[in-house]
C-alpha cells in the first residue's frame, strides 16, 4: 500500500513534519516528490498521532510546502544487493554512479542489520599478516576484527589504510576475498586515492564503493556507512568471502549524526553530540566479525580524524569502548619523518592474545611483544629525563633503553609504504633491538625463547 | 486489556487505552508482539519503553499488558546459561532466527522440557516458611540448587517426594494457614527491579579471594562488598572483570555484559567451559550464568539486563551461597538511562543524565551484601556487586563515575599511562582504595599472621615514597638521591614489576594464592630489609647491591608454580642474604 500526502507542514532542514497521516510507521521510509518531479528520499523518525517527523536524507531546497508529494513506502531504507556489486561503485544512498546498469538485487536488506546473537557469534582468532610491523608484531588485527585508525588532519592514514588492504592475507590460505570502501563525507582527492590503488593493484574487480563526498548531502552519510556494511554482510555471510570494509572518515558520520540531532532540539550529550552516539555507533561497528558455521568473516577498518588530535573527544572515546583496539597516529612521528607514523604505545589490539603464538605466528610473538612495547615505554621515559637533565644523569642500563627507544623508531616502525614484511622479518628486527639492552632487563622472555630465539653473538 | 499506539519515537512508544495497566507492566506491543515495559502514566496513556527495535510500529497498532511487571524465571537450567537483557536464552533464540536476533522471539528462560532429577529433603509435615529448602537437583557438577519454598508463602509441607520433574511440574504442596494449598515447583518468579527478600543483613567479613595480587593483597574487596572498575578504553577494565570472573572464590558469578562487545561474551562463552576452577577442578562454566546484552542490541534491555543479572545472584544466594555479580560496563546502563530519560522529555541532570542516576546505581549496590538468607536454618549467602565504568575520556570527574564512588567500598582505578606500560593490571596504586582494610584485618591476621597485613602497610609505604622520589628524580636526577632513597626506588620497582603485574594470560601467572602473593612480598621486603642493613654496615655502592646474581631469580619468582614457590623463595632469600653479607664484609676490609 502506498500512501501519498501534500501535507507537509514544517520544513527545518533536515527535517520536516507531515499532517494527516495514516499507517506510518517508525523508521519508514519515504519519497518526496518535488512540483517539477524529482524524487528524494527520507525516513520517519517520530510518529505522534497524525504528524509524522521525517528526516531528509538530501538537501530540503526546492521543496514547496503546498505542491511537493511525501509517499510513505511501507518499508525501511533497503539495499539492494547481489554478488554483481563487486567493481561497481555507488553514491552514499546506494545507487549505482559509475554509469553501469542497475543492482539485480537478488535480495533488498534493511540497512539497518538484525543485531548479531552473541551466542552465534565466532571469536576472531585467525592472524591477518598486513605486512606492517608495528601492527602485526604488536597491535595484531585477526579476521572478523573491528580495528580503527585514530588519525589527525593533514597525517597519512589513507596511505596506511590501503597498505593494510594491499598486503592483508591470512597465511597459508589463498581465499575469497573482497574489500568494501565507503567514503563518508571525504574529498574527491582523498576518495580518489584508493580508487586508484584499488586500480593499481587490481582489487577494484573484488571492491564494492560507496562514495558519499564532502559535496554530498550531509544527512546522507548517515546511511552510507549501513549501506555498506549491508554489502559486507550479504557478500560474507552469503557469499562466503572475507571481507575488508574500510570506513573513512567516521568523524564525518557523526557530525551529521550531530546535526539531526540538533535539528531535532534533543538534549546534548558531550561536545553537542547526542547522548545516543555510542548506541549508534556500537549498531554499527558491531556488523564486524564471524558467524558460527560460516565461512565468511567481516573484519572492519573505520578511519577517524581526531579533532585537535585529542583521543578524549566523544568521537574517538566512544569508538574506542566500542572497537577491538585501536591504531594511534603521532603527529610527532610524523614530523620526525617516521613513517607510517604509528604511535605504538597508546595503539592496542584487544584481539591479539588468541592471534598470536605457536601455530598461529610463532611462540615468542608474545613475549618479545610485551618486551618491546615495556622496553619502549622505558626508553621513551628516559629519553624525556635526558632532555631535562642530560644524558649525564641517567644510569648506564637508561642511556641503552634511550637508544633502543630510537632505534625501534628508526628500524621497526619505520617501513616504506610498500614494504610488505613477513611476520618472521618482523620479530627477527624485534629481536635484533632487544640485543640493544642488558640480557637482565628481558623479564618478560621466558627462558626457553631466550635459548631458542636471542640472536646468537659473531664470535 | 488492550490499548493503542498514539506515538512511537525510537524505544518510546506512547499508547492510549491503557487506564487500568500498572506501572511497570510488562506490555506486548504491535502485531509482533514485541515486549515493553510501562515507564509512566498520564490519564490512559502510557509511556512505554520497548526492549525491541521498534521499525514498522505506528499509531493504531494494539498494546496489550501482561499485569505483571517484568520478571525472570528462577529454577535449574538458569546456569551455563547465556541470556539477553530481558532473559532469552540467546542459544535457543539462535535456534530459532539464526545468526541475528529477530524481533518478537518468545522463548521461555528456563527449558520447559528438560527434566531434573530432584531429591526431597524435608519431611512430609513439617513446618515451612518462605526460604526453607525442601529439596535440591544436581544442576551442574559445582552447584547443587536448593528449591526453595517461595518468600511469601508459609504452613504445612502436605506433600513432598523426590522425582523427576520439569521445571512446571510441582514437586511439592504447602497448606497454608488459611488453608490454601500452594504448590511448589522447581521454578519461582521473581519482579526483576523488586530486591529477594532476606531475615537480617550483616557487616561483610571475609575476603573475596581473586588471585590477583594488587587485589587481594592491596585492596581487597570483602564477599558481599560492593566494588568499582573505572578506566579510560584500552586500560584492561574487560580483562580484570574476567579475571575476577575466573578466579574469585565464590560458588557463582552472574557476568552482565551491558552494552558492550558482543566479542568479549563470546570469549567467554569459548573460553569458560575450558578453564578448570583451581578450587574443584570443575569447568568454571558450570558454575556461571551469563547475561549479554551487547551494544548493539536494543538499548531499553540494556537497562533491563543489569537487574535481570543482579536478580539472578539474590536468588543464588538465597540459597546460602557466595555470589559475585559482575556488570561491564554501568556506565553503558546509565547511557540507556539517560536516552530513556531524553525521550520521555525529562528535565535533565548533569551532562544529560537523569536527576535519578545517583539513587538507581545506589539501589543496584545495595542489592549486594553479607546476609541471614529466609528459612529456618539461618544459612548465610553473600552477593557482591563488581561494576565497571567506563568514564569518557577517561576523566572520573563525570556523573557516573562520582555518583558510583560515592556507593561503593572499593575503587580500583585504572590508568591508561600504565596500560601503555603494559603494566597490567593497569590498576593505579596511588589513587584506588578498599574501605574493607579494618574489617578484613582479623580475617588476614587469623590466616596467615599479623605479618601479611604489616607488610601490606609498609609496601603501600614506599610505593608513596616513590612517587615523592620521583618527583625530585625528574628534577635533579637519579644519582643525586642518597643510597636509601635509592633503595627506596628500587624496592618500589621490585614491588611493581616483580608482584604488582600479573599477566592474565600466562597459564601459571593468572592466579595466585595468598600464600603466595604473601611470600613474594615478604621476599621482596627481606630483600629490601637485607640492602638497608648492608648500607647502615658502611657498604656504599648500591648498584652493587642491586646487581647481586639473586636479583636475577626475583623477575621470574611469580612464575613458580604452587607447591615449589615455598621451597624456591627460601632460596632465593638464603643466597641474596649471603651475597649481601659477601659484600658487606668486601666492604668492611677496604
């Protein structure tokens, strides 16, 4: 049943109320027909009584209170999808924008997911080897992983982000994979760079893209993130592939996300942002992992910028208690011209202990992990007291872990950005920096490993 | 009794027709039948919170009311079990709809069709109250479960007679004095927000051992206590909840994941059935009942799932046992709180948070404590309450976290700059605390001797020494400190790296006894007692002191397993004690 109304009564972009409805329902989605024909869409947010709250999903120009035609269609926003999605691309609502033919949907799932049973979920526990060392020596992403990139304005996470889509692969396994970018209010250029290293490397014919650009309605964003990982979950859990969903940029989702709400007068949480946007983020962020008994896996890389590179903003924050982990960047680094600048202390990946050890990397991968992060932290107090009081004051054993703070930079974050490492070369540069320190101060090795991995001295 | 839908506005649905429904109704909503809970009435219209995603309600969909307010189902079966936030088995619920949560899933808590094999224990004639226990079923091998004669009802035991029975069948009939005949049956129910009824609550006195060093031996937390895990994402706030999970001496734990990751009950949902309980070898699943509400499942149960948990626990321990109650994270609760408080356009309180935060956690804690359970044996059955808060940024400044620290008796607050240390657990021991240091003091002194706690004291000592110290080190530097402040230093780092971290994932690291963790301190403190009498002798070279070959053996002593560290640590104490000497007297003949 199709109902179709000119009762539009207020409009405040981005939203507008509806008089004399009937049978509408919450989260329903709807068409605006404008005088001269165009069709935009929007969805219901609050029904009471008779009036009904809409959100525009594009700009509200254009429309006249007294001749443009809402039409409440029955349903939610729906995606459709079919294995035929894989080298196309599509604008941030879901249609097709690289002059293909339309989707033949072999279904039309809601945007909004079914929340995952915990009970049916599958722990992550398989090793991505991303070829970077700082993450696969000390932050590991393993399949079905939700794992962010908390970057600043102006720092080079795009390049990191598509080296990891590049190099990812799980050893000793050739498999189906697939990669789903979605572009959330970023620029052209910036969109354009992974397109072209997707063409570069041939991936584009495995890579669904949802692009909503900076000039792109604002409220459309919020549907682009779902409307790919709507993809995502149809091509993992009924395809059977294994899926790498880049999201960029999620600070852009939630300023729209901030927008409505403010349209909406609701009460603000922190920073204007609504009290909802952990909840918000948490339906999304959650579509990342493994299902019992399937084969396909969702492993999630949403890339954030943080306002005033402050990890406390409500966007990070929140991210962080959702995500598995994080992957910091350091503007520090960065202009010491280390690169790719990851900023390893306050890095995490939650995932990690059951990625790592024997049959998955090697058995001194834990070890030599929680030395080097110790080790580093060491050295980096130590470097920060010999530029109050100079290397005179410190002892003998902090001078080495100074040196090895600056060599670990020098020599295990620094890689160039097509530098794909096995994980064996980077616990080998791990070890090869251990032998910097005093045999005493490796307390975290267990002596087996110390017998069997301490690189043996040249007589 | 039916009414309507007028508005629907996310998890708030607004109905009309509803004038004879209570507050706190559990009401069906639309074709789907999806369920909600009455939050507020104005004339005949309620405002209702739906504990399902609401797409596709609209106005004129029916609402129906149940005339009870929400409950859960108590009996065997509760346990192994993992439940959403309004108690659905999540297990059976995937049998049914798969791999996602359909809405409108009607699937009772308890399996109606199992069967269990129940022992009679009280004799036909008897007198029963409320509480009394009349016979038990061997629900997994670590719990017998004692049916109990539901809180309310009193008489004569008619009949009684042991059997197999479903959790529906009555095992049992009571005459009242009235002379009504109630029967009893494996399962009772139970008003979720409504606190189990209890005879007398008494101060708590005994420690709850965990296995963690910095815990038990720093701030110790008392069976039936109240305890609060604040800390910044990546602090291991999720790895201490699960190592208490797993470690604590109790005879159950009830884990509420609130709002969080669906991964992490699935890690222990993986992982419990395979770790063995050090204290009967059973798997620690058998002796725990999980609740998942995760965050993206729909928020209104989510406020629902922290008192569905804690009812669960009251119901154990009125069966005169040890209980923890384990909720990650309240601060996940309170934001459910406050998006329900926002929609029903409430005045809010500081940072959007309802007027009412402070008074709900008040009344969730103080369903924990030490008590005489109902019945005539007067057994004793303790609850403790163990939440975690998730403050934003980090900054304990916030609602949650001060009105949680107001409540509870212990604080241990993590820190993200030791996390990044990888120092876990990242718990700061300068700023957390345990109020229960006075009354536990007896229980510490009768077990183990008036030493453990004085060395307690004394490591407390110099780790605020330390911290003094370093503030002069950043200034001036070490060297210029003299040799006790020095020893002061490293007797400090000892205390951190060689007892306070803990490494929950080192299969002999992730629990210590207190035998141990007090013969570690003490071999630190000897070791410490040893240097500082070597420097009052006139030795002066303290790196010396701190370069002795048994220095060595102290990074690894926490990795001796039970049954050789006594032995071991002896060792380590007679050679540092002879190295020392040997230095000393190198001293003496310069």
């Amino acid at each position: 049943m199709i109902r179709e109304y000119r009762t539009i009564q207020e409009i405040v972009s981005p939203l507008m109320v509806v008089r004399n409805v009937e049978g509408v329902t919450y989260d329903e989605l709807a068409e605006i027909e404008l005088p001269d024909g165009e069709v935009r869409r929007c969805k219901v947010l609050e029904v009471n009584g008779d009036s009904a709250v809409v959100q525009l999903f594009e700009s509200a120009a254009g429309i006249n209170l007294a001749q443009s035609k809402v039409r409440f269609l029955g349903h939610p926003l729906e995606l459709a999808v079919s294995g035929d999605m894989l080298g196309r691309v599509f604008n941030g609502m879901g249609r097709p924008i690289d002059g293909g033919p339309e989707i033949l949907a072999e279904s039309h799932n809601d945007i909004n997911g079914l929340p995952m049973n915990p009970a049916a979920r599958d722990y992550p526990n398989e090793f991505i080897q991303t070829g970077v060392s700082t993450i696969d020596g000390l932050n590991t992403l393993v399949r079905g992983q939700k794992l962010p990139i908390f970057s600043g304005s102006g720092l080079p996470h795009a390049q990191l982000a598509a080296q990891i889509a590049r190099q990812a692969r799980v050893l000793g396994t050739e498999s189906n994979f697939a990669v789903v970018f979605a572009a959330i209010g970023i620029t052209f250029e910036e969109s354009e760079y992974f397109v072209q290293e997707f063409n570069r490397t041939g991936a584009i014919d495995r890579s669904v893209i949802f692009s909503n650009l900076a000039n792109d309605p604002a409220v459309e964003r919020i549907a682009t993130p779902r409307m790919a990982l709507t993809a995502a979950e149809y091509l993992a859990f009924e395809r059977d592939m294994h899926v790498l969903v880049i999201l960029t940029d999620i600070t852009n989702y939630a300023e729209a996300l901030r927008e409505i709400s403010a349209a909406r007068k609701e009460v603000p949480g922190r920073r204007g942002y609504p009290g909802y946007l952990y909840t918000d983020l948490a339906t999304m962020y959650e579509r990342a992992g493994r299902r019992v008994g399937k084969e396909g896996s969702i492993t999630m890389i949403p890339i954030l910028t943080m306002p005033e590179d402050d990890k406390t903003h409500p966007i990070p924050d929140l991210t962080g208690y959702i995500t598995e982990g994080q992957i910091i960047l350091s503007r520090d680094l960065y202009r010491r011209g280390i690169l790719p600048p990851v900023d390893v202390l306050p890095s995490l990946s939650r995932l990690k202990d059951k990625g790592i050890g024997k049959g998955k990397t090697r058995e001194d991968h834990a070890d030599t992990m929680n030395q080097l992060f110790a080790a580093y932290s060491s050295g980096k107090d130590a470097k920060e007291l010999m530029t109050i009081l100079g290397e005179s004051a410190l002892t003998p054993t902090d001078i080495k872990f100074a040196q090895f703070a600056d060599e670990f930079e020098k020599r295990y974050v620094t890689q160039g950005s097509e530098e794909n490492r096995s994980i064996e070369d980077t616990l080998g540069i791990g070890w090869d920096l251990l032998t910097i320190l005093p045999k005493t101060e490796l307390k975290r090795i267990k002596p087996d490993n110390m017998a069997k991995y301490y690189p043996q001295t040249e007589e | 009794m039916s009414g309507k839908i007028v508005k629907v506005s996310g998890p708030l649905v607004v109905a009309e027709g509803l004038e004879s429904a209570n507050i706190s109704d559990v009401v069906r909503v639309g074709e789907q039948r999806l369920i909600g809970e009455i939050l507020t009435m104005t004339g005949g219209r309620a405002s209702i919170q739906v504990y399902e995603e609401t797409s596709g309600l609209g106005p004129g969909a029916a609402v129906e009311t149940t005339g009870s307010p929400l409950s859960v189902e108590l009996g065997p079966g509760l346990l192994e079990n993992i439940y959403d936030g309004i108690q659905r088995p999540l297990v059976e619920v995937r049998e049914r709809t798969g791999h996602t949560i359909a809405r409108g899933v009607d699937v009772p808590a308890l399996n109606r069709g199992k069967t269990w094999e129940f022992e009679a224990t009280a004799t036909v004639g008897a007198r029963v109250t409320g509480g009394d226990v009349i016979g038990t079923v061997r629900e997994t091998s670590s719990v017998l479960h004692k049916i109990m004669v539901p809180p309310g009802i009193s008489g004569t035991l008619e009949s009684v007679q042991s059997g197999t029975y479903t959790v529906e069948q009555t095992v049992g009939v009571v005459r009242t004095d009235a002379g009504a005949a109630e029967a009893v049956t494996l399962m009772q129910k139970w008003p979720v927000r409504v606190a189990r009824p209890y005879d007398k609550k008494s101060v708590p006195s005994a420690p709850l051992n965990s296995g963690q060093r910095i815990i038990d031996t720093l701030f110790p937390l008392a069976k039936g206590g109240t305890a609060a895990v604040p800390g910044p994402f990546g602090s291991g706030k999720t790895v201490v909840q699960h190592q208490l999970a797993k470690w604590s001496d109790v005879d159950i734990v009830v884990y509420i994941g609130c709002g969080e990751r669906g991964n992490e009950m699935t890690d222990v949902l993986m992982e419990f059935p395979e770790l063995k309980d050090p204290r009967n070898g059973e798997p620690l699943m058998k002796r725990t009942v999980l609740i998942a509400n995760t965050s993206d499942m729909p928020v209104a149960a989510r406020e629902a799932s922290i008192y569905t948990g804690i009812t669960i626990a009251e119901y154990f321990r009125d069966m005169g046992l040890d209980v923890a109650v384990i909720a990650d994270s309240t601060s996940r609760w309170a934001e459910a709180l406050r998006e329900m408080s926002g929609r029903l356009e409430e005045m809010p309180g500081e940072e959007g948070y309802p007027a009412y935060l402070s008074s709900r956690l008040a009344q969730f804690y103080e369903r924990a404590g030490c008590v005489e359970c109902l019945g005539s044996d007067s057994r004793r059955g303790t609850l403790t309450a163990i939440g975690a808060v998730s403050p934003p940024g980090g900054d304990t400044s916030e609602p949650v976290s001060q009105a949680t620290m107001r409540i509870v008796k212990v604080f241990w607050g993590l820190d993200s700059s030791l996390a990044y240390a990888r120092h876990f657990p990242a718990i700061n021991w300068l700023n957390s605390y345990s109020l229960y240091l006075d009354t536990l003091k007896p229980w510490y002194d009768a077990s183990f001797g008036e030493g453990y706690m004085l060395s307690r004291t004394r490591a407390m000592t110099i780790l605020q020494e330390e911290s003094e110290l370093q503030e002069i080190v950043k200034l001036v530097g070490a060297d210029s400190l003299s040799p006790p402040d020095r020893l002061t230093l490293e007797t400090a780092k000892m205390i951190r790296e060689d007892f306070l971290q803990q490494n929950a994932f080192d299969e002999l690291d992730s629990y210590s006894g207190y035998e141990k963790q007090s013969r570690l301190l003490a071999l630190i403190l000897a070791y410490s007692d040893a240097c500082r009498e070597a420097l009052t002798k006139g030795a002066t070279d303290v790196e010396k002191l701190f370069n002795i070959e048994a220095r060595e053996r102290f990074g690894r002593a926490k990795m001796i397993p039970p049954g050789e560290f006594e032995q071991k640590y002896a060792d380590i104490e007679r050679d540092l004690k002879y190295q020392i000497s040997e230095i000393t007297e190198g001293g003496e003949e310069q």
